[in-house]
C-alpha cells in the first residue's frame, strides 16, 4: 500500500514539473494570452528612403525664391508696376543675403555678375541706400563688418546756404547671426571703431517742424539703446512699417529725408525691403515717372502695398533713377527712369551656396 502511494506522489510530481508555465500570469477562458509583445514585426524589405530635395533652379531661381511682376491700378487713372521678390530662407537655407559696396559707382546688374564664388551663385539683385556723388550716405555690413558707417553729419536743408548741422537717426535693414532680419534706427556713435547704436525712435529730430538735436547722440542718448551687430545690412529710409502700422510719413519728416530729394507725397519709382511674420524677406522695386506707363507710389502707398503683401516692417532705399532690379540671368528686369540703370554706391544680392 505503502509503495502505491510513494509511486502516486512521484508521478504528480513529474507532472506539475512538466507543465509549462505562464509568464503571463494567470488568465481566465474569457482573456486569451496576449502575445504580441513578444513578437517581432517583419522587416518590409520594400522600403526605401525617401528622395532627396530636388535643389534645381526652376525659369532662372533656386528654390525659395520667386519673383512676380505686379501691377496696381489707381482710381485717378493712373498705375504703378514692378516686380515683388520673395526670399524664404527657411526653405532652402542655403540662400544668403549679402549686402556690398563699391569704391567706383556700378550698375546692380554689375554687383550682380561680379559676385564671387565663395559667396554662391547670384539670383536676384537690387539697389541699396542713398549716396552723394561717389560716396554712400548710408551704412553697409558685410560679413560681420560695416563696410561703411552712416554719415553722421548734413548739412540743412542743403551744402548752400545751410540754416543747421543735422545729425538724423535712420532705419536700416540687417540680417542677425541667428539668421533673422530686422529693421532698427541706427546712428554711428563711435567714428573709429565703427559703433552703430540702436535707438527706439528717430528722436528729437522733426524736419517739418524745422527742430534737430543740437548734438550727436551717444550711446547712453536715451533707455532702451544697444550696439547693434547684424552679419549683413543696409542703411536707408524712412521706415515704411512698424508692427504692421503705416508710420511712413512721420518716419519721413523724423528721419530728415525731404531736403535730401526722397519725396514722400510724389509718386515715384521707389525701391524697398521688409520682413513677413514667418521670417520671409520682401524686395520690391517699382517704376515711376511714366517709365513703363507707370507713375511709381507715394510713400504712404508703398508702405500699404508692403503691408498687403504680409510685411510687418519695411524700410524705402533710394529711388528715383537709383530703383533697379536683376533677376534671371543677370537681367534687369524692370524699367529704370533714367533709361538704363543708374550707377549706385551699394547694393543687395541674394545668392545661393552648392548643396
């Protein structure tokens, strides 16, 4: 009896020890045993990476540039025309914004084919600040350097017979070292090292008004000042839009523009810059003075064509003669006033780096 017993609790044993166990834990009828943790998904050998961008030029420009001919036509009659140049640098950032200057006048058709390779292949071209005979008037920084520090100093309202020394705070366009653009009023603070301090107006000056700073501002003029260090830039004005405002006309007579020839109330050819919300760069240039049939844009008219087309700041360059954009091919694409393009001091070239 005894053995039937020891032979029955040995054959349990070897059972129990012989069933599998449930890593799972216990599970009832109704919750089958999940297993799919424990599987291996199949490799589908179909699979490939995904192309790579195609970087080609499409009708003469690289990706995240196009170029738009616009027409405006007014009420009176009358029209303006010109070309509208859109820079998405987050799109292909292989773009670069350079702006240059020259120490004998050229064309911008001129800036443009004498680019040099390590700054890419030029695309597009245009006029910058303001200049006097062979001189420009108006800072540039190219490469972390200003090339050409603002003039601090004029004459009012002219060379002749001049009733005041001015010393006007103007807006100027830069690109920063993080890749964003901005627009700021600068004056060269310190002559020998080139300082431009950003103010938060363009100060005491009212040229309407007839009233100027008596001096200079320094650095430490007012609260809220700082050096300003962009990559590239260039100076210019008035200021055509702040915060998506049309400030256009008091940036005018605050920037001291009138005795210098820019004619705010005129409709003219006029060249201008300005920064979309996402980061985009504008460049406008239109024709003027019946050139092209068209009669150009009053600054006030400039400044609402640039908020129309999404810039929550903008700034005017020179005109007149002076406005003058190159496109495809190194061509020029709009109708300069003087007949041909103007020999200038400075100029704006977008280029593009190899992939």
């Amino acid at each position: 009896m005894m053995r039937k017993l020891l032979l029955f609790v040995a054959a349990a044993l070897v059972f129990f020890s012989c069933t599998p166990k449930n890593p799972l834990g216990p599970q009832t009828p109704e919750e089958p045993i999940d297993t799919t943790e424990h599987q291996t998904v199949p490799i589908d050998s179909t699979q490939t990476n995904p192309p790579e961008r195609d970087w080609s030029w499409v009708e003469g420009y690289p990706v995240g540039v196009s170029v738009v001919p616009f027409t405006e036509n007014f009420t009176d009659g009358n029209k303006c025309s010109g070309f509208v140049a859109t820079i998405d640098f987050a799109e292909n950032p292989n773009l670069r914004f350079t702006c240059r200057k020259t120490s004998k006048k050229k064309g911008p058709s001129k800036f443009f084919s004498d680019t040099e390779a390590a700054d890419g292949v030029p695309c597009l071209a245009t006029n910058g600040g303001y200049f006097a005979g062979s001189t420009s008037v108006s800072l540039v920084a190219h490469k972390g350097e200003f090339t050409i520090k603002a003039f601090r100093a004029f004459n009012w309202p002219g060379d002749e017979n001049p009733t005041y020394t001015i010393y006007p705070v103007r807006s100027a366009l830069g690109q920063m070292k993080d890749g964003s653009f901005e627009i700021q009023w600068t004056y060269c603070t310190d002559i020998a090292y080139k300082t431009h301090t950003v103010f938060p107006s363009w100060l005491d000056n009212n040229e309407k008004t007839e009233t100027f700073m008596p001096e200079p501002p320094g650095a430490d003029y007012c609260e809220g000042t700082w050096s300003w260090e962009p990559v590239e830039a260039m100076g210019g004005g008035p200021r055509l839009v702040k915060e998506g405002v049309d400030i256009s006309t008091d940036a005018y007579w605050g920037e001291c523009l009138n005795a210098g020839g820019t004619q705010a109330f005129a409709r003219a050819p006029r060249t201008a810059a300005g920064i979309t919300e996402d980061g985009k760069l504008i460049l406008l240039v239109c024709d003027g003075r019946g050139s092209g049939g068209s009669k150009g844009y009053t600054l006030a008219e400039l400044a609402s064509k640039m908020i129309s087309l999404g810039c929550k700041d903008a700034m005017n360059f020179d005109g007149g003669g002076s406005s003058c954009i190159v496109g495809k091919d190194g061509a020029i694409l709009n109708n300069p006033s003087d007949g041909s393009e103007r020999v200038v001091t400075s100029a704006i070239v977008i280029t593009e780096l190899p992939h």
